[in-house]
C-alpha cells in the first residue's frame, strides 16, 4: 500500500492497519525462529509498512493540532 491511499483512510482505520502489521510481524519473527519461514522479504515489507502507517499517523496529528491552534 502506498503513502497516498494511507493518507486517504482515517486515523482510526489507520491504528487498525497498525495492529493488524504488528500482529503479521509477531507471527513472522515466530515463524522464523521457528525455522518455517520461507519469505524472509516480507519481513522487510512489513516492518516498511509499518513505519508508513506510523509517519502518516503522525502528520494527521501534527495537522490536526495545527488547526486547533489556528482556532
């Protein structure tokens, strides 16, 4: 998923996604403990999106704060 449909879900579909990313990268990191992961570039991917999620999160607070001080 890129930034732009990120920027396009609110800050609560946001959190969900963020959960649902830790979660994913809980059961890989088990996974390749484990000896049974065979994708080891999802990791990547995930830890990738994850930060995604977080930045975008991050600027809709900053913005919103903007606007109350604006206010």
């Amino acid at each position: 998923m890129n930034a732009q449909e990120l920027r396009d879900k609110t800050p609560d579909q946001l959190r969900d996604q963020l959960t649902t990313l830790k979660k994913e990268a809980f059961n890989l990191r088990f996974r390749q403990a484990t000896g049974q992961l065979e994708n080891t570039a999802r990791m990547r991917q995930v830890r990738r999106e994850t930060a995604r999620v977080l930045t975008i999160l991050n600027e809709k607070a900053v913005a919103a704060a903007a606007e109350k001080t604006e206010a």
